[in-house]
C-alpha cells in the first residue's frame, strides 16, 4: 500500500488523483510542515524536512516532489495513462513546472 502525506490545499490532491488512475490501494496521512499534529510527526520521522506531498511506496522507498512521484507512478503503471502521448515532452512539461514555477 503507498502512504501519502500531505494535506488539503498542499498540492498532494495532484497525487491522490493519479494514485486513483494507478488503481493501487494508498492512504492518505495529513501532515505538512506547517500543521502540527500526530502526521505531522509521523512525516518528520521519515523526511526531515517535512516537504509535501512525500509518498511511501509498498516496498518503503520514500520519494518527493511531485514531478518525480507523478513520473514514477507513471513508469510503474502504464496502464494508468500518466504517461501517456509523447513522453519526452510530458517529463520535460513536469521539470519545467518544478523549475519554473515552484521558485516564484
């Protein structure tokens, strides 16, 4: 089962839909570095710096930042359409979203 963490108006919704396109069973834990509360202390434990959304794959792994989660999901189920059409330019429109825009 994946773990997502994060909370409403955190971003992770883009996640949660694309868990739901992968048809995979996940949970949510609301948590984020500004909310204090029993997730929030669960996150911390696993990603110090409390970045969301953090997903927890079934094996353990722990990723962040949303491009790279969206790209795994994407590789990992195929089926799902994630990434679906001219992959090159799909990875490049999710890095320049990263890039570009979370600095400003």
């Amino acid at each position: 089962m994946y773990t997502l963490y994060g909370i409403d108006e955190s971003g992770s919704c883009m996640i949660e839909i694309a868990l739901q396109r992968c048809a995979v069973p996940w949970r949510r834990v609301d948590a984020a570095s500004w909310a204090e509360g029993e997730g929030s202390d669960e996150l911390a434990r696993i990603n110090p710096l409390k970045q969301v959304p953090t997903l927890v794959t079934p094996n353990g792994q722990v990723l962040t930042e949303s491009a790279a989660i969206l790209i795994h999901l994407g590789l990992e189920y195929p089926a799902s359409d994630l990434l679906a059409g001219n992959r090159a330019q799909i990875i490049r429109g999710l890095v320049y979203i990263a890039a570009n825009c979370y600095s400003a």
